[in-house]
C-alpha cells in the first residue's frame, strides 16, 4: 500500500468519491449506524490515502489543533474489510502519525477511538483518558498519544 497526503482541494472528484464510498460502506451500511458522515469538516483536514492496485482501501483524516480536539487528531480511520488481514490499518495510522509529526510539529495526538479498537490503538502508542460515551450510538473512548 502507498500513502498519499492531500488537502480538500487537491483531491480529484474520483479520489473524493472513493473516499466517501469507503467510509459509507463501513460506517454506515457495515456498523449499521445511520449518521451524518458528511459533517463539513472534510475542508479543514488533511487526507490520508492508502492505495493498493489503484483503488483507495485505507484513509484517515487528519486536523491540527482546534480544528477537532485542543491537539492534532486522526479521525475516520477505515479500512476496506476485504484488506483488514494485510494489515493497512497499521500502515495507514502510521502515515497519519507521521503526517501530524511533520505537517504539526508534535507528536502528541488525540482520537475518539471506537471502544473494541481499544488494543489496536494501544498498540500504536494511544492511551485512554476518561469514560467510554456513545458517539452516534457507537461506544467510544477518548485516546491520547504523547
């Protein structure tokens, strides 16, 4: 998988609708949650793209500070699920921590993570701060990397 890193404006309308097809296949009709996904945050972010054989199977969105949370954050951290077992959700979080390390400064970053991920995000250095809450009835917990 390759990553590439692009703001709103530089994505092309196929990227863009690739990007919106993932997210909607795993977290709208996969989680079987209903929400608003587009959410008019897409313009501040930095995009995260993993690709592999020319289609785009992994992706984040990344903000700086006070975009989203007080510090840098990754959000919207999906995979393919046919491409989970190649490990691109690994790759594609490391090419976002890396991304906020050079585009931010810092390497201090906060998530809301998905409370069964609890262990993936541990396991890239992310620690939890506080209580789960239901985040588009979804249990959630804050995490923080430092």
């Amino acid at each position: 998988m390759i990553t590439k890193i692009k703001t709103f404006d530089t994505l092309s309308i196929t990227e863009l609708y690739a990007i919106l097809q993932l997210r909607s296949e795993v977290f709208v009709v996969e989680q079987d949650c209903v929400y608003q996904d587009i959410d008019g945050k897409d313009q501040k972010a930095l995009h995260i793209l993993g690709i592999h054989n020319s289609r785009i199977v992994a992706y984040t969105r990344i903000f700086n500070s006070g975009d989203y949370f007080d510090t840098p954050s990754i959000g919207r951290v999906v995979v393919a699920k046919e491409m989970r077992k190649h490990g691109f959700g690994k790759d594609i979080m490391n090419a976002s921590i890396h991304a906020i390390s050079s585009h931010y400064n810092t390497t201090r970053i906060t998530l809301s993570a998905q409370t069964y991920l609890n262990k993936f995000y541990k396991d890239l250095g992310f620690n939890p701060v506080g209580h789960e809450y239901l985040e588009d009835n979804i249990p959630h917990i804050k995490m923080v990397k430092f």
